[in-house]
C-alpha cells in the first residue's frame, strides 16, 4: 500500500519531545544514522537547547523562535529512523506549515544542518516581524469555508489554514480577529476560538519579511526532491530544487491549503499517513479528510519499535 510521510507544525510541541531518542537504551540506534544531530544542533541552537526540549518550561519552548528547531529536530530524527532504521521510505512527503521544511528534509532537498538553521531563521524572524499583541489567529469550526471567506474578507482578515472541513485558521490584525467572532457564530460556527500565537501567520502582515528570508535561502544548497512533495501554498506535487525556495517564501504569507493537499495524496493512492513528529495533532486533523485510510502517530522510541514489529 502507498504510504505518505507527513509532518506537524507549530502546536504539536509538548515537554519532553525527542527525549525517548537520545536515551541510554536508544542511543546506540540514534548514533549509528549518518547524521552527526548533537553537533548540528548544539552549533545552531546551543549546548542547552535539547534540556529546553526535555525539561521545559512549556513557556519557552512555546516561543516562536524555539518551537519551530525543536519540531523539526524531532520529525528529522523520526523521518531517518523510518528510512534507514525501519526501512520504510514513503512515496508521498508534506508537512503542514513548518512541517514542511522536515518533509523537504525527508525528500533530500537540504541536509539536517541546513533545515535546522532555517527554521531558527524563520522563527526568530517571524517573531521580529509584527509586533507582539498587533496580530492574532483564531479557529472556526463547524462553519462551510466560503461562507467563513466571504466574511473575514469584509473585515480584512484572511484564511490562513484550510485544515479541513470543519476547522479553518484565520489571521489578521488582532481587533479584526476579534471583530469577526460575533458574525461567524450568527452564520452558523459551532465554535470560534482565538489561538494563543505570536503573530499574524500566514496572512499578508508576514509578507515584510519575505525579502529577507529570500536572501537567507539564497545562500543554501537546494537540490531536487527524491521523493515527491506536496507544497502548501498550492497542494500540489512539487520535485524541483528552485520552485521550493519560491513556495517556501510565499508560505510565510499564503494560506496553507492542507484539506487540499490530503485530498491530492488520496488521488495518488495514499493509504496510509505516519505522522512523523511531535504529537498526534496533525493526524486528527487529516482523519476528518481521508476518512478510510490508516493513520499512525511516531513521535517516541515505543511508537517506533512497534512500527517495526508490525
């Protein structure tokens, strides 16, 4: 059966992430993969950075600038145990939002060092670019996603995830956000709750910063995609070295268009989705989507071993 790899983002992170990986008893497995992870994360991140990941406190590990190099260290480490541990290489890579950069990693585009110090960019650059308190997300559910569009639109907010039919993210400036609670509960939502986030994502108050992050990208090895991955910014099959550098800079202010890219895994004949990474949150997600597949959560040595045996 054909089998994707997919990635979570931001909000799938928890205390004590990756630790079950560098264990005693797990160690000797980690050590023997070809990429040398200690090192590459101690020079990017610093010596105290994996104690943040196991110890806490959530409040730091929340920040925009940490969370993002702890989920991609995590998912990283998951997706090169399933290749050349488990043996297991899918035929399909995406990731939702920073999930991305670790689906790019699965499919070669950049080595861990490279991803690793791009996400630390983004995170720290994205927590420059709007001013803490200016910008705000909220969750809609229940609520047909036209219907959501057409009345954001009015108050100059955007969608920012189209997670699937029956939650979307909107972004914005923070009193619109806000402003847009009372219409889409009188149209119909059955829920609409704001997200304790730093910023603006993926709507255009992110775009300043996308020269910047361009130039950062400039000067890092892309190469060609070994295993197909499916982009957020349009859900579609992307392979070439020089359309990710294009996405990966629209993402930061385009919609992430997830319901659609499962949607396009299960028209190559996906059956089965492994979530590579922290927590299950983004296999709850695409449940609701490809409702007869199978999903599988991997963020621990245990998930791992049991993958294994099965």
């Amino acid at each position: 059966m054909k089998t994707a790899f997919i990635f979570p983002g931001q909000g799938s992170q928890f205390v004590g992430m990756g630790k079950s990986f560098f264990d005693d008893e797990f160690w000797p497995i980690l050590s023997k993969q070809p990429v040398d992870y200690l090192t590459h994360i101690n020079d990017v991140c610093g010596e105290s950075f994996l104690k943040l990941m196991f110890e806490g406190p959530i409040e730091e590990l929340s920040l925009t600038y940490n969370t993002q190099p702890a989920l991609f260290i995590v998912s990283a480490i998951v997706a090169d145990l399933m290749k050349n541990y488990n043996g297991k290489t899918p035929d399909i890579v995406a990731g939702h939002s920073l999930g991305e950069y670790s689906a790019l990693y699965c499919a070669g585009v950049f080595d861990f060092r490279t991803g690793l110090t791009l996400v630390k960019k983004r995170g720290e650059m994205m927590n420059k670019a709007v001013p803490a308190g200016v910008g705000t997300m909220a969750a809609v559910m229940g609520l047909e996603p036209d219907q959501i569009e057409t009345i954001v639109k009015a108050e100059g907010v955007e969608v920012a995830n189209y997670n699937n039919s029956a939650q979307i993210i909107i972004s914005g400036k923070k009193e619109s956000v806000l402003k847009c609670i009372e219409p889409l509960q009188t149209a119909g939502a059955k829920r609409v709750m704001e997200l304790n986030v730093s910023g603006p994502f993926h709507s255009s108050l992110m775009s300043p910063m996308a020269d910047d992050f361009a130039k950062v990208m400039n000067d890092m090895q892309f190469n060609d995609a070994i295993i197909p991955v499916i982009t957020n910014v349009d859900a579609d099959m992307t392979t070439k070295s020089g359309q990710f550098k294009e996405k990966l800079v629209k993402q930061l202010y385009s919609s992430v268009y997830w319901m659609q890219s499962v949607e396009k895994m299960m028209q190559q004949g996906i059956e089965i989705y492994v979530e590579c990474g922290a927590g299950k949150v983004l296999a709850g997600i695409s449940k609701r989507i490809a409702k007869d597949s199978e999903f599988l959560s991997i963020d621990n040595n245990d998930d791992l071993l049991k993958y294994t045996e099965g």
